[in-house]
C-alpha cells in the first residue's frame, strides 16, 4: 500500500468533506421542494407516493 503525504491527506479529506457537505445540501433542497417551500406550493405534492396511491 503506497502512503501519501500530508497534501495528499488534506485533499483527500477536504474532498471527502465536500461531497458529503454537496450530498446534504442536496437532501435539504429535495425535503424542501417536497413540502413545497420552493415552488411556493402548500403541503406535500403527490409526486413522491409511489403507484399514484392516496
């Protein structure tokens, strides 16, 4: 197993950091197109039950 420096680590970290940082910003942004707070529309929409199911 080759070991990496110390530049190669922080990369290595702050990329990690960054991608799960884009990962949950992504996941805020679905929950709040989902409850509508960005389309401006009240309450859940029906796009995420599965089958067309009320």
């Amino acid at each position: 197993m080759t070991v990496i420096g110390s530049a190669g680590f922080t990369l290595l970290l702050w990329g990690a950091v960054l991608a799960v940082s884009v990962v949950f910003l992504y996941e805020v942004y679905a929950i709040a197109d989902e409850f509508g707070w960005i389309s401006g529309k009240v309450g859940r929409t029906e796009k995420g039950k599965p089958g067309g199911e009320s």
